[in-house]
C-alpha cells in the first residue's frame, strides 16, 4: 500500500532525509523510530505530500503521490503531531467540518461522524468544545478526523505524546483495531509502544535507515529496546543501565 524508494530530502546544504527505501502493506503496523532530528517527522511529510522530495518517490495503493497527488491524498488518513485543531467548534462541528472539507455529502457526512465517534469514544464529549478537552480526547477526536473517510493508509505522527497511562491505552487499542486492514506508519519516541503494537520497525539517524526488520529481530537484539536503540543510534555496544 505504502512504497518509498530512494527518498531524499535535503534543506539547503543540510541533508535530513538520505535515501530511504521501504515497503508498508495491509495489516502491518510499522513503528518509525530514532532520535530527535532523525528524518522521521520529513518522510513522513514527504509521504502524506506535504513535502516535496528532493529526489525518489513515494507511491500509495500503486499510484505515484507527484503524478497521482488528490488520488494519494484521498488514500490517507494523517494524525499530524500536537493534534492541531479548531477549539472553539465541538467535537461533532470539527468532524462535520472536515467532511465537508473532503467533499462528503450531508448524509455521508453524518454517517461517518456518527461512526467515527463512535470506534474512537467520544459519544460522551461530542457536543464539547475542543478547547475545553483533555489531551487524550482532543488526540481521539484529531485521530477521528484522520479516518473519517476510512482511508487504507495510515500516518501517525506520536498520537500518545504526553498522555498519561490510561489515554495510552485507549489511543493504542483504537490503532490495534484499526491495524487489522490497514496500513499504518506510526512515528514514537516511546518504544514500549512500539514493542506494544508494532510488527515491524525501522530506525533513522541522523537521516539515514539503521534497521528495517520485524519487531521480533529487533526486539531480541538486546534484553531492553533502549539498548538497542541508543547501539544503533550512538554506534557500538552500549552498556545496559543499571540502578544505582
């Protein structure tokens, strides 16, 4: 569903993305990783065409995203960082409003909202401001939004950041859910979320791809995911931590 192949994106003498090549197709759930500055955030701009690559090519469900770009567009649904959103519509307007952005009728519009509401459990605040929101249902109702018309693909950019516990577990069982007939890139600083949903990972740094493999190699590198990520990350074998 999703194909990137040779993707590069450079801004001015700075080279943040180095030619990344990798595959997503339906069911897998791929957990993007690295650290800050790592490319992650620009590929996947690059993917949802928000971004122009400097060189290489992004394809959605077959069809090349700079030849094909309302097509591609259409076939994903995109949680962009933060949950930027209008707080002074209720959750049901904001909804309603970004299926009328997408061109939905009035009835598809309501079938979908009504929907979406509820695989995302929002029957309860729906007729709340977003302003008045806590982070955990302003991150549903913005991944609400990003499946409203149902797309095959997925692009998750940290949908649990600063959640506590609880709303963790309620973003990460709604992805669950939705990684049986989807295709989902799904960017994390957190790894356990990665151990937790992924079935496969692929680690960036410094713009380049370190590992691409399924969750289980990944995970048997080192008895922790911290362990690996900082000996591909920082280079050579690194030292578990211990308490003091």
């Amino acid at each position: 569903m999703i194909k990137v192949e040779n993707l590069c994106r450079n801004f001015g003498e700075i080279k943040a993305v180095k030619n990344i090549s990798f595959s997503v197709e339906k069911g897998d759930i791929l957990g993007f990783i690295g650290p800050n500055g790592a490319g992650k955030s620009t590929t996947m701009r690059m993917i949802t065409g928000y971004l122009t690559p400097s060189s290489g090519t992004v394809e959605i469900n077959g069809k090349n995203l700079l030849d094909n770009e309302s097509f591609c567009k259409d076939s994903i649904g995109y949680l962009p960082e933060s949950a930027p959103m209008y707080g002074d519509m209720t959750v049901r307007n904001f909804l309603l409003f970004c299926g009328d952005i997408r061109g939905m009728s009035t009835q598809e519009r309501k079938t979908a909202v009504d929907s979406v509401i509820e695989k995302c459990f929002l029957q309860k605040v729906e007729h709340q401001t977003i302003s008045t929101l806590s982070k955990g249902f302003r991150q549903r109702t913005c991944f609400a939004q990003s499946i409203l018309h149902d797309p095959p693909v997925l692009i998750l950019d940290e949908p649990t950041d600063g959640l506590d516990p609880n709303q963790k577990y309620e973003i990460r069982k709604i992805i669950r859910n939705f990684g049986k007939d989807k295709a989902i890139i799904l960017s994390t600083h957190i790894l356990e979320e990665v151990e937790s949903l992924c079935n496969r990972v692929i680690l960036l740094s410094q713009g380049e791809k370190k590992a691409d493999e399924p969750i289980a190699e990944f995970t048997a590198r080192n008895s922790k995911l911290s362990a690996t990520f900082r000996e591909l990350t920082v280079g050579g074998k690194i030292e578990e931590e211990t308490k003091a």
